[in-house]
C-alpha cells in the first residue's frame, strides 16, 4: 500500500492539472485573466493531492523516481483527457512520441535506489 497511494494520488493530481491548464479552452468567451484565475482555483485542488503523494511517496522512492511517475502518469491522462473531452485525434506519431519519452522511466528506476 505504501507505493499504490502515492501513485494514485499522483494520478489524482494528474487528472486535476490536466483539466488546469486546458479546460479554460472550452468556455468560450473567456478572458486570458478569467482563465489564469480559473486555472489557479482548479491548481489549487491539485496541490491537495500532489503534496500529500511527494510526501508519502518519498518514503519508497526516490524523487527522481517520483519525478518519473508524475510525467509518465500525466502523459497517459492527458492522451485519455485530450481524446475524450477535447475529441481531438491522438495519432501513432503522438503515441510514439510519449512512448518514447516515458521509456526514458526505465533508466531512471534502474538508476536510482531509495534514500535511506
């Protein structure tokens, strides 16, 4: 359970961010002030989730590792959240390229050992 919470926390927040920076897209007719103000209420909620996963998390990983998680979480949600609410397509290439991206996770989990 010590490193299933952090994670699902850290998705938690993922999912919240996620909707943070992008949402404000969705509302016509907002101004840029409207959607910062918009966007820091939602991020507000977010850090709700977020401290509490580094907190706990940091006890079995390593920050580079949570660090890690974090990305690889939010790269996932973002192509589910960026599909299904913004119905924009998420190509091979898209795929690939976060594939790519979140492959680099293995160097840092075989690189890193968890501060005692």
């Amino acid at each position: 359970m010590a490193y299933v919470m952090p994670i699902l926390l850290l998705a938690i927040a993922s999912t919240i961010i996620t909707f943070a920076w992008y949402f404000h897209l969705k509302v016509d007719n907002l101004s840029v002030m409207s959607a910062i103000f918009m966007s820091w209420a939602i991020a507000l909620l977010e850090y709700a989730f977020a401290i509490p996963a580094i907190r706990m998390g940091s006890k079995v990983f390593s920050l580079p590792e949570l660090e890690t998680i974090r990305i690889s979480l939010t790269l996932i949600l973002f192509a589910v959240i960026v599909t299904i609410v913004f119905k924009q397509k998420f190509t091979a290439q898209h795929l690939l390229g976060f594939g790519l991206i979140t492959a680099g996770a293995f160097f840092v989990f075989s690189a890193t050992k968890v501060p005692s």
